[in-house]
C-alpha cells in the first residue's frame, strides 16, 4: 500500500539517534526546513512551497547553506 502526504519520511519514522535542532526559516523566496549548526549557520533540510520553480532554484537545494 502507497501512502501519499507532504510530511517527511521523518515526521512519519522519527529517529532514534540524537535530535538535530530543526528550524523553519523564511528565506526571500519561500519557506524553508533547516538544521540549526549552532555557530548561526544553517543548512537546508527541505523547501516548503506549493511553487514548482523553488524546487528548481539551485540556491535552495538541500545541503545549501542559507545566507546569513
């Protein structure tokens, strides 16, 4: 059986290692899922937007380091 939902395979299957800090942010194009660094650096985790052309946008890949 598929299951189909805009959650994340971790929202549904939580991780039992140590909890990342996970922040949402809003960058000047849409909203963003990041990992919190701890040093004021954060990193892309998911991009959050019903527009097709953000998923496109190299700036906002996961692993992208988001401009402070």
């Amino acid at each position: 059986m598929i299951h189909y939902t805009p959650l994340s395979e971790y929202d549904i299957f939580p991780s039992h290692e140590k909890e990342q800090q996970i922040i949402y942010n809003q960058d000047k194009k849409c909203s963003v899922k990041c990992q919190d660094m701890g040093d004021g650096k954060k990193q892309i985790v998911q991009v959050l937007s019903t527009d097709p052309a953000h998923y496109m946008d190299p700036s906002l890949q996961p692993g992208q380091w988001l401009d402070s």
